[in-house]
C-alpha cells in the first residue's frame, strides 16, 4: 500500500517546486494548445540541441578523423615507395616493393571509399524514414490530440480525461513549452501504457522539465492502476535514451519501423518507484 499522506506532501513539495521555477503541469487545452504542441515537436525534433535528426545525422557522417588518417597512410606508403626505389641510398627489406606498396595503398582507398559511401546511404535512409515519421506524427497523433488519447473537450477547450490516456503540457511564464502523452489503447493488456510524444522546446532543455512531465504521467499511471508503461525511441536519440534509462526505463527489444529497426523500452510501475517518481525532481536533455 502506498501511504497517501506520504504521497500528498510530496504532490504538495512538487507544487512548490514547480511554483518557485514559474512552471506549470496542466491538461491539454482544444484547440489553444495544438499549434504550440505541434510547432515544439517540429523544432525539438529537427533543430535542438539534442535533436534526434541532428544526432542521427551526425553520427551517420563521414568520420573526418579517418579520412585523415587514410590520407596520411596513403602519402605515408608513397613515400616508402619512393625510398624503395632509391634501395641502392637506403636500406628496405626485400618484401617492400613498390607493387606491394601500392596495393596497399589501393587497399585502404577503397576501404575509405566504401566506408563513406555506406554512410552516406545511411543518412539518405535516416533522413527518408525520419521525414516518413514525422509526417505521421504530425498527422496522426498530433494532428487530432483528442482523438488520439480519448479526451473529452469541455466548452471552455479544457480537456478531461476518460479514462488512463492522457495528454499534458508544461507552460513557463504562461508559454507552452513541453508536452507528453500516455496512450492505453495501443498494446493488448490493458494494465500498459504507451509514453508519447515527450518533447521540450530546445530552449528549455536541461531544466527539468521533461522530468517533471514524467512524473505527473507516472502518477497519473498509478492512480490508474497501470503496471507498466512501455515506448520506442531510436538508437541515433542518444540523450532521450539516457534519460529513459535515468529514470527507471530498461531495454526490451527491437520493432522494426520501415527500413530501420527501433529500441523498445519498459518501466515496471511498482509502489516504490511510483513514489519515488512522484515526489523527485532532476534534469533532462
């Protein structure tokens, strides 16, 4: 059993917290939010600091370091071939012939050359499948919130809830500048539920927020009677991926999306760490 007075004074630390910093945790609103939630998923996913298409297109480019290096063999071997041919002025041993050489050289260029070409393939299909993801997003999910997570709209555009799915927004200064979903209708079981869209605007990351708006998800799950909560992210989103890990989320496995396959990640939601959850604050990307 969890000890409601326990969790009631964190809820209350929480609010205090979030007070101090000018932040707000609040339901989406039909339709004042939805611009500002779609134009955070565009500029978080392909242009901040911890993008996940700048990440995925940086690590896809073409190693510099090992240009140089193969250049610098290359010019090196060439220069050997050089000595060799002035065997009488320098001592090389017998194997070191200037055909060998060559083709050693040779060896490492196409090495180079495949290496680069297999890399830029790479990006082109990053590029092409992330592109096909965001379309989808954005016409999907994002495109009809209320639909997508079984919100009810009021007549003043507050959403409410009908059942575990759910859709939140953190506002600083009264600015929207986050937002995440829990979606119960995607997996089988009805005790999971699926973490959607987590996205902070580049220029509140770092602060906490992505946290904050994972704990009012994780005690909405609760409250909920959810066990688990489950998503997908990518391999190229380095720094989502830590911050999943940071906060309880384990690696399950892989589902293929397109051309790419995809990490799947799984929090078991015990009372512990609910607790835990509900009532701690830290950063995120």
């Amino acid at each position: 059993m969890v000890d409601t007075r326990t969790t009631t004074r964190q809820t209350s630390e929480r609010a205090t917290q979030w007070r101090a910093r000018n932040l707000t945790i609040r339901q989406y609103r039909h339709p004042g939010d939805l611009a500002h939630v779609r134009r955070i998923f565009i500029d978080a996913s392909t242009t901040g600091p911890s993008s996940p298409y700048l990440e995925g297109m940086a690590e896809l480019a073409p190693p510099t370091r090992l240009i140089y290096a193969a250049a610098a063999s290359v010019l090196s071997l060439e220069g050997i071939a050089t000595f060799q041919r002035l065997r009488g002025a320098l001592w090389l041993p017998s194997w070191m012939t200037s055909t060998m050489l060559h083709a050693v050289q040779g060896l490492i260029g196409c090495t180079v050359l495949i290496r680069w070409l297999y890399l830029i393939h790479r990006r082109r299909q990053f590029h092409r499948v992330f592109s096909i993801y965001m379309d989808e997003c954005m016409a999907g999910e994002l495109g009809d919130i209320v639909g997508s997570f079984d919100l009810h709209v009021t007549e003043s555009g507050d959403c409410v809830p009908t059942g575990p799915s759910d859709f939140w927004v953190a506002e600083v200064a009264g600015e929207v500048v986050g937002f995440v979903g829990l979606n119960n209708n995607i997996r089988e079981d009805p005790t999971v539920g699926d973490v959607r869209r987590l996205n902070v605007a580049p220029g509140h990351q770092g602060k906490g927020i992505a946290k904050d708006l994972m704990d009012t998800l994780t005690a909405h799950a609760r409250a909920h009677n959810l066990h688990a909560l489950e998503l997908t992210t990518s391999d190229y989103n380095k720094t989502a991926m830590r911050f999943y890990q940071r906060i309880g989320f384990k690696h399950t496995g892989r589902r293929i999306y397109y051309e790419m396959t995809l990490p799947t990640m799984r929090h078991e939601l015990g009372p512990a760490e609910i607790l835990s959850s509900a009532g701690t604050l830290g950063t995120s990307h």
